[in-house]
C-alpha cells in the first residue's frame, strides 16, 4: 500500500467500525456523512 494512502485507510476503517455490517448500498455516503460530522 501506498504511504500516502495510509492515513486515509485508517480513517476509514475506524468509520466503518462505526456501523453494523451488512453495510447498506450507501455506506459510501454514509462514512462521508460521519466523517464531515465529526472532523476529528
């Protein structure tokens, strides 16, 4: 994996621990969503 990409894996993984899986058809918009509400 590229080092440049890394951090952004790790913010998503962390998102995604946020929600119960199956994931729904939107969880693209759904991390994107969590992420803008929570910037930290």
């Amino acid at each position: 994996m590229d080092k440049k990409t890394k951090g952004v894996k790790i913010l998503v993984q962390n998102v995604l621990a946020t929600f119960s899986e199956p994931y729904g058809e939107d969880i693209i918009l759904e991390v994107c969503v969590a992420i803008e509400k929570n910037p930290e």
